[in-house]
C-alpha cells in the first residue's frame, strides 16, 4: 500500500442552510476507512457547524449534529477552528460541542479533538497537507 | 509545499478572496476564475490587497465579463486553461476557496 | 500528472461544471491523465440524460459524455448524493423500486470511497464548486 496521505477537509459553511456541512461530514465518515492521516478546518461559517444545542425539530429537517461526536471513533483526532472566525462571530469554545477521542496510545484517556488554531497557525498547518477537500 | 488558492466568487459577494489573502504565504500563487475574476479589476477596491502576491486571472472568464486586459491590475498574469493546468502542477496542491 | 477533479455543482446553474469540463480538456490536451471525475452535491445533476438545453448553447451532459468516451474517463456520481437528488442507473433502479432510470452514457454511479481513493492514487485534487 502507498504511504499515507495527510488530508485535510475544509469546512467553511453553516450547517442547514446549505447541504455542504452535512454532505462533507459523510465524506469524512467514508474516508476513515483509509486510515489517512486527517484533519477537519473550520473556518467562517463552518465554525457554526459545531454549535452545540441544535434543535431541528420546528425545521423537520434531520438534526446531523450528533454525527460530530462520533468522529473520535473514527479516528478523527485533529479539529482545528480558526480563532478570527469564532470571534468575529462573538463565539467561544463553550460555544461549541465538546469533541473528543480516546487516546489508544495513552491508556485510552479521553481527549480534546478541538483545537483553537490562529489563521496563521491554520495556514502553516494547511501548508503541511497533501491533499485539501473543499465543499 | 506550496498552495494554488483558487478563487472563483466575487470579493463584492464573499469573503473568500479575503480569507484566502490570510492563509497565502510566499511561493504560493492565486488563480482567479469565475467571478473571482472581478477581484483583479484594476479600479476596483480589491486590487491593492492582492499587490506582491503570485496573482493569475483567467482570461476566458475576464472575456466573458466584457473585462478588457487593461483594465486588469499590474502585475497580474493572464493565463487560459493551459495556464490553469500549468498552476496546478507547479504548485504542491490546490485549494478552491469557494 | 495524475488529475482528481470534483465537481460540486449542476449543470447550468453554476459555472462550476464548465470550469471542471474546460480545465479537465486543457489537462487532456496537455497530455495528463484524470484518474477520475467525482460528481457530488448537486454535481451529480450532470448525468442526468434528460436534459434539453437550447440548442444554441453548450449540452453539459452530453460533452461529458463525449469526453469519457473520446478519452475513456471514469465519470463517477456519488451515490449517496444522487439518491437524494433523484440521478439513478439500472441497478438503483432495481434496488429502490423505481419505474425509471435517468443515468447519461459514461457515467456511473458509487460510493464516495472513489473520491478517497481517487484524492489517494492522484497527484493533485482539483475542486470545482459554489
């Protein structure tokens, strides 16, 4: 087999609005399979797609939002959000849901998958990557 | 490794050509198509910020506009798909600030 | 180079599918190779055969076609995207008790494991969208 890849996949709409949130999060699901290396950015916009307290239910559209705290069963450890966009838009990472993952090379601790990244630290880490996916 | 930023909607309608300005480093290049292409108008309020960067423009879709090559920003190179496909080889991946 | 091209986007409705089909025959002309075009979103709406665009404008549909067949190209809409989009082949048509199949000649439909795959074995991923 080839040499892993890093991926990174570029989040930056809001979820329900527009399907984007909802279609690149099945991408992410499927793409687990092939134990790259992954990343999700969350920038502008896509920073709301982890709003924690969604409630879809006066909309009778599906409420995908549980889907990202199963991301840490899918190896998906790195969740960077860009602090210019969570601040531009008054939020914090209260704001937000409380993703994590369990460390298998740490006695399965319990891990925090967000990090708050600068857009200058998100552009470095964009710059490492391999492959960007944008939705 | 570098990165080909691909703009393709107006400055006047996103943000995208402004996000992209923050995450393009030295040795990366941007390409605008689509509508991005308004971005490089010379008299327009975006010209200034893309000055010093690797900037291409899609002449097909400035043609399309009724933009005339010289009312495109100095400095910006005009390139048609071949140019396109050019970009994306020389640089080590290409992201698409849609 | 080995090329991965996705296209988010319908035909018509955004220049996203121009954009892709344009760069994707420079890449041909310039002697690359496109490992695969991946239709998601709305993108799977360019392999719908039923379209009747004027006749004085380009048929989205039918120079994807044209291309995969001249170039034999691996077209491929996702599944899961043109399950919810109403874009169905044969076997779908079979499998969810639908009374038609709309799918244009050189497409075909499967799981997004071929973008994963495709982003994999290529040397660059090029995204077309809104």
């Amino acid at each position: 087999m080839s040499e892993t890849k890093k991926f990174l996949y570029v989040n930056r709409k809001a979820p329900y609005g527009t399907i984007y949130a909802l279609e690149s999060l099945e991408v992410v699901l499927i793409g687990a399979a092939f134990e790259q290396e992954v990343s999700l950015a969350f920038i502008d916009d896509g920073v709301f797609e982890l709003a924690k307290g969604q409630d879809t239910k006066g909309l009778g559209v599906k409420n995908f939002s549980p889907t990202y705290s199963a991301l840490g069963d899918y190896d998906v450890t790195r969740i960077y959000v860009e602090k210019e966009s969570l601040e531009e838009r008054g939020l914090t990472l209260d704001d937000l849901m409380h993703l994590t993952y369990e460390d298998e090379d740490d006695d399965w601790a319990e891990k925090d998958s967000i990090h708050l990244v600068t857009r200058a630290e998100l552009s470095k880490i964009m710059h490492e990557q391999d492959v960007l996916f944008d939705f | 490794m570098s990165i080909l930023h691909v703009v393709n909607k107006s400055p006047y309608e996103k943000n995208s050509l402004e996000v992209c300005i923050g995450y393009y480093q030295d040795g990366d290049a941007i390409l605008l198509i689509e509508d991005g292409v308004y971005a490089a108008m010379a008299t327009g309020k975006f010209a200034s910020a893309l000055a010093g960067k690797d900037l291409n423009v899609l002449r097909a879709d400035l043609s399309a506009r009724g933009i005339a090559d010289d009312k495109v920003v100095d400095g910006a190179k005009l390139v048609d798909y071949g140019g396109f496909v050019d970009l994306v080889g020389s640089h080590g991946k290409v992201q698409s600030w849609l | 180079m080995k090329l991965t091209i996705q296209v988010n986007e319908g035909p018509y409705q955004h220049e996203a599918a121009d954009s892709a089909y344009n760069f994707a025959v420079a890449a041909l002309e310039k002697g690359h190779e496109i490992f695969r075009i991946f239709f998601y979103h709305d993108g799977v709406n360019n392999g719908t055969r039923l379209t009747t665009p004027p006749q004085d404008d380009r048929n989205i549909v039918n120079r994807w076609s044209e291309l995969a067949e001249k170039h034999n190209l691996d077209l491929v809409l996702c599944v899961a995207a043109a399950q919810r989009r109403g874009i169905v082949d044969a076997d779908e048509m079979k499998r969810h008790g639908k009374d038609a199949n709309n799918i244009a000649p050189g497409f075909r439909i499967s799981g997004l494991g071929q973008l994963i795959e495709g982003a994999i074995q290529s040397d660059r991923l090029v995204v077309f969208g809104d």
